[in-house]
C-alpha cells in the first residue's frame, strides 16, 4: 500500500524534467477518511482509506495531478489493495466562469484486468462566495467495466460569511451501455441510477476537516455499499 501510494504521487511528480520551472506551484495533500465513496458507491467497502494526492503545475492553467487512494482489498475493483488516478487537468477563468477539462487512468494495484479510463470537462459559475458547477465524464467502450458510462453532476458550494466553514450539495446520474453485465457491475450495480449528497467543510490554515451524507437511488442486491453513509475526513494540505 505504501508502494502504490509512492508511486501514484511519484509519476505525477515526475512526469517530464521540464517540469521544474514550475516547481514552485506543486501542491499536494494527506488525508484519512472514513470511506472512499464515488458516485454513490463505496469503493473501500465502507472502510476506512488513507489518500495522497499531488497537482503539478505545467503551464498557465494546465496540471498533472496524481492520487492514490488505500482499499484494502476491495471486492468491486477485484481484490484492488489501492486505486492511482492518473491524468492532465485545464482550468480557465472567463470572468464569473470556470472552465475545466481532464483525462484520467484509473489503476488498481493487487488486481488484473481493472483499469480503465475516462475524460470529463465542465463549467461552473462563481457568484461570490458562492458556485455552482455543471460536469460530465465519459468512459469509453472498456472491457474492465462491461460497456462504457456516462456521469452527469451537478454541485454547488457557499462559504459561510464570517466563518471557516463551506456547506455544499451535489446530485450526479450514471448511465450507458452494457456489454458483460457482471463487469459493468463495479460501476453501475443495477443499471442507471442517481446519486446525492450534501457536506460542511472546515478550513483552518493548512488542516481541514469535513463530513459528507452520500447516499444513491440503487436498490436490491446491488445495493450493498450504496446506501446512505455519513463520511468524515480529515486532511493536511501540504
């Protein structure tokens, strides 16, 4: 575990020499939760993770950023000890907006035949304290997940005046093709379904500290995991 959390910083970190002229700009961030939940599904089992992520600065807007996330054997992802999040990140501001696009690998150390990859992008608009994003990814036609899938978002995230708090909500939709049901399983138990949920964040200096309710519309069987969880996490932004 250790090994995939070094090396999903490491080759984001490293990606290219060139790179060190921006090295001033490198962030990075540890954190412990008490689930890895995306999307409405809990991807640690409902276990507690450990998260390192790192962003590193190209040029004006562009990134390469890396994150590993422990999961301790993870049934959905076939036995995966870790995910590595792997990919490029844009973001520009025009004016009140925010555009934003990127590409991800996702890697499972400790299982065969599970990564696969997605591109998103979306816009979001600031009003203040106040924003409210728009987002779609994308993931082609893969066999690791039985198809492809389409995740639809939308979030929105106000700091609270006069404190350092941050409350937000979010509801997402998953949906696609199916080609081996068993395998598009990981991601879409059940077929198509919404996701939600809503948090409050504390910043204070380089800590912070946060609880989200997640839950999702899924039902029977493949509900297990995908229930209404409230998830608290801790972090130290380096």
């Amino acid at each position: 575990m250790r090994l995939a959390l070094a090396a999903g910083m490491t080759l984001a970190a490293s990606a290219s020499p060139a790179l060190a002229q921006y090295a001033g700009g490198v962030s990075g961030s540890i954190e412990v939760a008490t689930d890895e939940r995306r999307r409405g599904l809990s991807w640690s089992e409902g276990d507690p993770v450990l998260r390192g992520s790192v962003s590193v600065p190209v040029s004006e807007g562009l990134s390469l950023d890396g994150t590993a996330v422990s999961l301790w054997g993870s049934d959905r992802h076939g036995g995966a000890d870790a995910v590595i999040d792997l990919g490029p990140s844009y973001v520009r501001q025009l004016g009140g907006w925010r555009l934003s696009a990127e590409a991800r690998y996702h890697l499972f150390p400790g299982a065969s035949d599970q990564g696969y990859g997605e591109i998103g992008g979306g816009a979001g608009f600031l009003l203040g304290p106040a924003s409210v994003d728009l987002f779609a990814s994308y993931a082609p036609r893969q066999s690791a997940i039985g198809g492809d899938n389409l995740y639809l978002s939308a979030s929105a995230m106000a700091g609270v005046p006069g404190t350092p708090f941050t409350v937000s909500a979010r509801v997402g939709r998953s949906s696609g093709d199916v080609r081996d049901a068993s395998r598009a399983a990981r991601l879409r138990p059940e077929g198509a379904y919404w996701d939600y949920g809503f948090g409050v964040d504390y910043l204070q200096g380089r800590w912070s500290a946060g609880l989200r309710y997640a839950d999702s519309g899924i039902e029977g069987p493949g509900s297990r995991h995908a229930g209404p969880s409230l998830i608290g996490r801790l972090a130290l932004n380096l």
